[in-house]
C-alpha cells in the first residue's frame, strides 16, 4: 500500500518496494487493458495526413467505428501485449521506486525519520522515478505504437506481432531504435508522473487532515481521480 508513502519519511517492511512494484505493474496492466481502444485511436489520429495522405477520421468515435467495421473489433488491441510490456517497467517502477528515491532526497534535504514531506520532494520524486520507468519502457513503448498504427485497409503489415516488431527493430535498426523518442517521451511522462503522484498523495494528505473522510479505498480512488 502507498497509504503514508509521501507526507512522512518512515521505516518501511521488507520487501515493501517488491510488493509496490508487483501492484503498480497489476494496476498499470488493468488500466492499459481498460483503455487501449482509446489510446490506439489516439494514435490513428495523430499519425493520419503524414506525408499529404487524406485523412481517414475524422473524430475519436469515427475513428473507433471505422477500425471495429473494417480492420475487426480486435485492431482495438493492437500492441495491447507491448502495452503489458511497457507497464511491466513503467508503472513498477514510477511506483515501487517512489518511497525508495523519497527517501533518498529527504535524506539529502534534511528531512528526519517521521517528518512531513514537501510538495516539492514529492515532485521531485515523480520526475525521477517517471524517467526512470519510461526509459526502460521505451522499447515496448515503441513496440506498441508502430503495432496500433499498422492495419489499415490497404497496408501492408509491417509486423506479424510484438516478437516480430522486436526482432525486426533490433536487426534493421540496431539497438537504438527501441530509444526513438526517448527525449520527448521522457519529459512527457515524467510530468505526468510527477504531477499524478505528487498531487495524489497532497490531496490525500489534505483530505484526511480537513475532512470528516477516512483512509478507505473511497478516498484513494476519490483523490486518484482529482489527481
């Protein structure tokens, strides 16, 4: 559990940051599960008119309607396996990494075992573990988006699958294809991580102190929404 992760410095169980990894990798898996029809549309969109070609869609819905009518309903999922990849690294480690790294800057900022926390700590904490967890990641992340973005009436496929993708990345573009990216993709995600965990845990942090709620899954699924 995250429950006081970000407002004190406390000693923590052992093998705790094993146990945070393994649940940040079944949240993140359920949450690319849940969403990947949306984010593989998200693609479509952003990729379509590339090099004068007409566009195909012209919303997120129309986009979804097309993709279900003429490639099947299962183009939804394309790169959902590089998806489960991305969040094996992602997600474990923005968030089994996240006390740990804590940890370390209150230790360097002088903050003592049972102390308060700062904002600032906290968004600094996110910043690191997203880069850290999105450079591993990016291999899969390019993975998936090449596998979303294939498929179209008329295309020839690239890729027979994820293994297909890997292998094809490392033998016709070397090692550093799975890094394409990288930078803005760093910067992106840090944000978003920094952001969402540092605001999650504040707003947890307020909400028990000033109001009548308590610490229950309600509250956390509550302030992970605001968050």
């Amino acid at each position: 559990s995250l429950k006081s992760s970000s407002n004190q410095v406390q000693q923590k169980p052992q093998n705790y940051m094993l146990r945070h990894m393994l649940c940040g990798f079944l949240a993140g898996s359920f949450s690319e599960l849940s969403t990947i029809p949306f984010d593989t549309a998200k693609v479509r969109l952003q990729i379509q008119g590339e090099g004068g070609i007409k566009k195909s869609y012209n919303g997120m819905l129309d986009c979804i309607w097309k993709m279900g009518r003429q490639e099947s309903f299962l183009s939804l999922y394309n790169g959902l396996t590089a998806g489960i990849h991305r969040q094996l690294f992602f997600a474990s480690f923005r968030i089994g990494l996240y006390d740990p790294i804590l940890k370390f800057y209150s230790g360097l900022m002088g903050v003592k075992e049972g102390q308060e926390t700062s904002l600032f700590q906290k968004i600094l904490t996110g910043l690191t573990t997203g880069a850290i967890g999105i450079t591993c990641a990016n291999p899969a992340d390019v993975v998936k988006i090449r596998l979303q973005n294939q498929g179209k009436p008329g295309q020839i496929k690239r890729y027979s699958g994820t293994f297909d993708c890997y292998k094809k990345i490392w033998y016709q573009e070397s090692i550093t294809g799975y890094w394409t990216g990288w930078i803005p993709n760093v910067i992106r995600n840090s944000i978003i991580n920094a952001t969402e965990l540092a605001s999650y845990f504040q707003i947890k942090y307020l909400t028990l102190k000033y109001s009548p709620l308590k610490d229950n899954l309600f509250t956390h699924m509550l302030c992970g929404f605001l968050a």
